[in-house]
C-alpha cells in the first residue's frame, strides 16, 4: 500500500493548515510539521503552543521537524517529542537559503559529512525510545555529496529517509532527479521517501514505479485533491464547493488563532500563490488576492474569485 505525506512547508502547513485540511480533504496519511528552531532549555518554550502540542495534533500521523547542527539540541528536542507521545520527529538537512545553509544547518549539513555523520551518531547515542528520520537533498554543492553518507545512512537505525533529488544550490530550479533517486534506492537499505515535483497523478504514477512512498509538496498545496486522486477516491462531485469550503474555513480558522490580526493574509496569500493555478486564468486570480490589505478586502477577493473563475482540474 502507498504510503502518502506532506512535505513541510514554513509559513503555510502549520497546525491550523493541517487541521483544516484533514477536515476537508482524505488521501494524506502522515504530516511533518515545519521546522523547529531554538530548543535550547528542557520544556522548551518554543515546544508548548499548538504547533506541536498533543491537543492539537494527531501524534500518531504528524512528524514533528527539527532544523539544527548540533546533537546535544537535536536529542532535547527528540526527548520533549517522546515526552508528548510522537513516536517519531525528523532532522531537516534539505533547507537550502543561504543564511541557513551558510551556518551548516539545514541543507549545509551535506556539504560538511565528517562533523554531520560524528553529529547523527551523537543523536542516535542521545535518544530512545523514539524514531528518528531524516529529510535531505542529493548534497549543497553538488549532487555527490550524498555519497558520502551512504554507510552512515546503513549503518545508523533511521527510521527513514526523505530525500529531495535536487541540490542546495539549485534552491527549486530545474528538475528533481527521479533517476538520481532511483540510482540510491540499491545503495540504501532504509525505507527511502521520495519528495520533489509531483504535480499531478500522471508524475505520481511515474514515481510510484519506483517509490511506494512519496512526500506531496507544492503539488498538494496547489491541488488539494491530489492525494485523493492519487488513491482514487471518487472526489468528482462539488470539487469548486468544497475548495471553497476549505479555503473559507482555514481563512476563518488562521483568524481565530491569531487573535483577528490581519496578518494572516499573508500567509492565506502564500498559499494562494499555489492554488491560483487549478483555476482558469491564474494571473488574474492571483491579481485579485495579490493586491489585499484588509480582512473585508481579501474576503471580497476571494468570492469573487470563485464568482468569477472555473476550477480546471
Ligand atoms: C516556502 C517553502 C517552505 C518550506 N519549508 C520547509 C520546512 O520547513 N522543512 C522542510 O523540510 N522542507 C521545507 N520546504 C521544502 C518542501 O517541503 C519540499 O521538500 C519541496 O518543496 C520539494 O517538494 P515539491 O517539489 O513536491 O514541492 C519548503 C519549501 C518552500 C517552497
């Protein structure tokens, strides 16, 4: 059976997406939570709000993400993760923005193997009674510097591997290397996930050839239907009404959790970046929801959006 994620995606797959998502749309098994920085005390501050907090999330299907370069903080972090009952929390070493990567974090864990494998097996001394994965690129600099971690992704018990086929550098241009995939799935005796471009169920199908386990990123976001297309799930009747539904219902959701701040519209923004495109004339849905400032306005948007346009998917 396919094995179907989301990707984590800062700013717009927080708590209050995940939640509104489950509600209205099925096919998405397991989620991984953006990343989480700073654990530097034991009952950390940045682990006690919703984000992360076992009244809100399903710790049985949600991963909790850690973006860090050092063992000691990637350990505390799994602890308080055991501590709330997930079984399983998931290493960022794919983030690829300069100021992240440039502090050997994120994605820049590739491209410095000695002091990152010294740092896993740190982690894996550290921890028990927990899970650990992780989710990387082919390398930083160059799509080589996987290679190095080869024995170390043998030899360590992760639980599994996310690997993004691009490199750092290529931030999300190009193309994700299926082949390049393909090519570790010999070399690796982990269950390995595959993350990158998967846009509609023909792609999908493609990969699933070689990879029963794929994490859904922009494609999910743009298309919210996608994993029920995926596992082909009748979803044919009502598609506009319900993305409608969804989309009001997160609105009103994100409101409720930051007190009515208007800022909101910002991250609702975000994601409309993505959706503009299951819509006929994207540009101009986007011109709509680009242009808002204010509550009432980006509300007024978004009706006439669906007054206005068709869905093509
Ligand atoms: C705005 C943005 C935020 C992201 N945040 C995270 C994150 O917090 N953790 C992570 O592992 N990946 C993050 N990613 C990467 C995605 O999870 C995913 O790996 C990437 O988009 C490739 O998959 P896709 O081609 O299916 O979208 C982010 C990507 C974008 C564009």
């Amino acid at each position: 059976m396919e094995t179907l994620s989301l990707a984590p995606f800062q700013g717009i797959t927080d708590v209050v997406y995940r939640n509104v998502f489950k509600k209205h749309f099925c096919g998405i098994d397991k989620f991984y939570t953006p990343f989480f920085t700073g654990i530097q005390k034991d009952n950390s501050k940045s682990l006690r709000g919703e984000e992360i907090s076992p009244e809100f999330n399903d710790v049985k299907t949600v991963v909790p993400q850690i973006l860090s370069n050092t063992a000691e903080e990637i350990v505390r972090f799994a602890s308080q993760c055991k501590s709330m009952g997930y079984p399983e929390f998931n290493l960022n070493m794919g983030c690829p923005f300069p100021r992240v990567a440039n502090k050997t974090r994120g994605c820049g864990l590739m491209a410095d193997p000695n002091r990152t494998i010294k740092m896993l097996s740190d982690v894996f001394d550290g921890i028990d009674g927990i899970k650990f994965s992780i989710k990387c690129r082919l390398g930083y600099y160059n799509d080589e510097e996987i290679n190095a971690f080869i024995e170390t992704f043998n030899s360590l018990p992760f639980s599994e591997i996310i690997v993004h086929p691009r490199i750092g550098k290529q931030m999300y241009t190009g193309e994700a290397s299926l082949e390049r995939f393909k090519a570790l799935i010999p070399l690796i005796n982990k269950p390995l996930v595959y993350n990158g471009d998967i846009f509609d169920v023909e792609k999908y199908n493609i990969v699933k050839k070689s990879s029963q386990s794929v994490a859904l990123g922009r494609g999910l976001l743009t298309n919210p239907f996608l994993a029920e297309e995926i596992k082909d799930i009748d979803n044919q009747q009502d598609k506009k009404q319900r993305l409608h539904n969804f989309v009001v219902d997160l609105y009103i959701n994100r409101l409720h959790h930051a007190g009515g701040s208007p800022k909101i519209i910002g991250s609702m923004k975000e994601l409309w970046k993505y959706m503009m495109n299951i819509f006929d004339d994207p540009q101009n849905v986007w011109r709509k929801v680009k242009k808002v400032n204010h509550l009432d306005e980006y509300e007024n948007a978004v009706e006439k959006v669906f007054n206005e346009h068709n869905l093509i998917i």
